[in-house]
C-alpha cells in the first residue's frame, strides 16, 4: 500500500472520511474456541483516544451507531 495500514492509521482515516456517525465497533472475535477478546475493543479504544477524538465520538462509535441501527433505545 502507499500508505501506512497501522490501527491507528486506519482509525484516523476512517473518522476523517466518513466521520464518527457512520463508524460501528465490529470484531472478528470468534466464540469458539477462544471466545470474545477485550483486547480488540481495548486496541480500538486507546487508537481512537490517542488520536484525542472527543467522547460523543466514541460514544457514538462504541455502542450508539449500532443501537441508532437496530432501533434500540439506550437507558
């Protein structure tokens, strides 16, 4: 590629182009045979603060795009 691929470099570009309203956390964490793996979502999580995105961002990325999605209404 003519560009870095790192996390963080994916992240960036992401939120740029599409902004924080149209990202949905997704992991291709498998439930067998080693279950979910917090370290994706932590992975994730520090890329996108480290970046200094702003909490409504990360709210929005995290949990509220998915349940905005699925009509669920968050308490």
């Amino acid at each position: 590629m003519p560009y870095p691929l790192t996390l963080d470099d994916l992240i960036r570009k992401f939120y740029e182009t599409v902004g924080p309203e149209r990202i949905v956390y997704g992991s291709d964490s498998s439930w067998f045979p080693r279950g979910y793996s917090v370290r994706y979502l932590q992975d994730q999580i520090r890329a996108c603060r480290f970046m200094n995105m702003p909490h409504d961002a990360l709210q929005k990325i995290f949990g509220g795009n998915a349940a905005r999605l699925f009509g669920i209404t968050l308490g």
